[in-house]
C-alpha cells in the first residue's frame, strides 16, 4: 500500500510540473508578441528622420580669379617680306635660315646689267640734251648781236625794217628753244635719278634689325617685278612678340586694355608667361577676309547667312622673348583676368542656394552635432566655381554642396533636421 501512494505522488508531481512549463511558455511567446508589436509601433511611427547623406566642403582663405579663357596665336611683335623691285635673276643670295641681321646689311644682289644699261642711256640723254643746250645758247648769242646791229642801223636809217624783225623773231625763238632745251634737260636727269634708283635696288639691304625666318627665292632663281613685288625672304623681329588671342563675343564687352593676361604654352603648361593686354581689335577676326564689310555676308565677322557661326575678337598682348624661346605660330592658352581677391573667405559656388532679392544667398551648414542649418550670406566676386565670402560665414565651416536623403518617411524626431538662422 505504502509503495502506491508513493507512485501516485510522483506522478501528480509530474503532471504539475508539466503544466508550469506550459504556462512559462504562453507567457514568453505573449512577451514576444508584445516586444514585436512595439518595435514596429516604434519603426513605423517614432523613428527618426534619416540624416542626410551630403557633401561637404570648409570655408577657407584662396585667392580668387574672373577670368575670360581665349586661345591665342603667337606673332612676331614686326615681320616684314623683303622683297625685290626689279625683274632679274637673284646671283647671290648672302642670308641663310635663321640669320641675324642688321638694317641695311645686304640681303641678295640681282643681275644688273639691264638697270646698268638704261642708267647709261639715261645719262647719254642727259648729255645729249646739255649740249644742244650749249649749242642753242651760242645761236642765242649770235641771235643777240644779229638784233643789235639792225637796231643800230635801223636808228640810223640805214638798214631795212623787215631785217630788223627778222633778227628780233629769230632772237625770240633762239630764247625758247634753249627754255625747251632746259626742261628736256630736266626731264633726262629724272629718267637718269630714275636708273640710278633702279640699279640700286639690285642690291637688296635689310629694312630692320631681325631674323631670317623664311627663304622664299633662292639663289638663281629669276624675279619678276612687273607683275608684283616678289618677295626674296622674311625678316622678323624675334625679340618681342605679340599674342592675337580670339576672345568671344559673349566675353568680349568685359575686357578692357590694361587688363593683367597670363598664358602657357602646348609644350610647358606648367609655364605662366605674364603680360598686359595692349588692346581688343573693333573689328572681328575676319574681317580682314570680308571684302564688302557688311555684315550681311557670310564672311564678315565670321558668322555665315545661317547666323550659327561664333564671332571673336583679338586681344592683343606684348610679351618679352629674350631667349627666343617663343616662336611664331604657338599657340597661347591665354587667361584675361577681369578681377582679383587675394586670400579671401572662399566657399564652392556649388553651396549656393538661389539669390534672393536684396542680393544675399542661402547656404546650408553642416554642424559638428549632425544637423544641417540654413544661414545667409553676402558674396563678392564669384567665378562659378569659387565664391568669395563677405558676411555670414567663418572660416572652417563646413558648407554643404551637395546632399542625397536615403530612403523617406514620417518623422516625429528633430535629428537632422533643418534649422533656420
């Protein structure tokens, strides 16, 4: 008996502690219901709104630059074609490529022989004209005495009237004869001033101190004058050069002469050559080219009927080039500065919001808790990439330039959020 109701204990024991267990979980899957439903309560309601994924940028001192970029060909500040003014063959050439010469340094000798025999000619013609001079002034003279003596006896009732006026006429175009022989003379000593001149220029001298940048005739070669003046070589001034940089029209009302330009070359970009802009022709680049100069035609200014061709403009600039390491034909990557603010408060022109009406801007700062203000600014002189900072900022503030939101939803925290100042 007494072993049964051990038994039967032992199995109430058991069901009883079943039973508990069964309670305990209930309760711990009703616990997790409830921690479930309030976790997406709290995601779906509470959560904070996402902080914004930006782009930053600091408020720094930078120097800052407008500028207008144009593309410019180098020139010699002075070339000159040398040419010959008469018709010959070119016997000797004295000047090679690269030559440096002096003014009136000989450059070539043409044949002579031609202005040689009209120089002969012509001074033939002036000797000849001077001796009939001479001889029409002793008939003067004859002429003279002839008239005299019918005076004489005319006076005397001697000598016929009629021989008297034949003497005086005779006198008379003996005197006008000599006045025509005069100006003929006249006349040869220009033709021969004339030889001599051309003679001369069989002898080709340099116009100006420079270099021999082209040959265009060699030695042996046969010039022809008549037609046009042909030319024999290029002299140019090497030590000084001129920069034609095409600016466009848009840009061009901004430059002004006196402006600071710096360019670089296609083989040293690292180089910054500095110069002062001399002047900005009136006319476009291609006017030179449009003979009617309307602008109705298709090449003037070099826009076409169409209208869709770009107009530009020279701006011309000097530069120094004592080791001639400019050479004609470059070309300058040129950058006209039309104003300048040395260490200035900066920011990216890319933080700034829309301009308001009186001139100030809006730009959103990035604070060392994470939140994003609003402030407003003054700027001066803003290049399109860098801005300079007036009133507003500090330096080391951090400006947003660009920012991305991950995902969206309603918010009831302020995390993040904007503030406005």
């Amino acid at each position: 008996m007494k072993s049964d109701d051990m038994a039967t204990q032992g199995n109430d024991r058991k069901r009883g502690g079943g039973a508990k267990k069964r309670a305990a979980l209930r309760w711990g899957a009703a616990a997790l219901l409830l921690a479930l439903a309030a976790f997406g309560i709290k995601r779906l309601w509470f959560t904070a709104e996402p902080r914004p994924q930006v782009a930053t940028a600091a408020v720094t001192r930078a120097d800052i630059e407008d500028t207008v970029l144009a593309t410019g060909t180098i020139g010699a500040a002075q070339l000159v074609s040398v040419g010959a003014q008469v018709t010959g063959q070119v016997k000797r050439l004295h000047v090679q490529l690269g030559d440096a010469v002096k003014q009136g340094q000989p450059i070539a000798e043409i044949d002579a022989l031609p202005q040689q025999n009209a120089l002969r000619n012509a001074q033939a013609q002036v000797q000849s004209a001077e001796a009939q001079l001479r001889a029409k002034q002793a008939a003067l003279a004859q002429a003279g005495l002839v008239a005299k003596r019918q005076r004489e006896l005319v006076a005397a009732d001697a000598g016929a009237r009629a021989d008297l006026e034949s003497a005086e006429a005779t006198l008379a175009t003996t005197q006008a004869e000599i006045e025509a022989l005069q100006a003929q003379i006249r006349q040869a000593k220009v033709a021969e001033s004339t030889a001599e001149l051309n003679l001369s220029y069989t002898r080709v001298t340099a116009p100006m101190d420079g270099v021999v940048v082209a040959i265009v005739t060699e030695q042996g070669q046969t010039v022809n004058a008549n037609q046009s003046a042909p030319t024999l070589i290029k002299l140019a001034r090497l030590d000084l050069m001129t920069v034609k940089a095409q600016i466009s029209e848009a840009d061009v009302p901004r430059v002004k002469a006196g402006m600071p330009v710096y360019f670089s070359l296609l083989g040293e970009p690292d180089r910054r050559i500095e110069a002062s802009l001399r002047a900005v022709e009136p006319g476009p680049t291609t006017i030179a080219t449009d003979a009617s100069g309307s602008s109705s035609s298709s090449g003037s200014g070099g826009s076409s009927a169409s209208g869709t061709s770009a107009i530009y403009y020279n701006g011309i600039f000097d530069v120094p080039n004592p080791d001639g390491r400019l050479r004609i034909n470059m070309t300058a990557q040129t950058t006209i500065v039309l104003a300048t603010a040395k260490k200035a408060l900066s920011l990216p022109s890319a933080a700034l919001g829309p301009r308001a009406r009186d001139g100030s801007y809006r730009v959103r700062v990035l604070q060392g808790d994470g939140q994003i203000v609003e402030k407003k600014v003054r700027v001066g002189l803003n290049n399109r990439v860098t801005a300079e900072v007036l009133d507003g900022l500090t330096e080391g503030e951090q400006v947003v330039t660009t920012e991305a939101v991950a995902g969206a939803g309603p918010s009831m925290g302020r995390r993040g959020g904007v503030r406005m100042f």
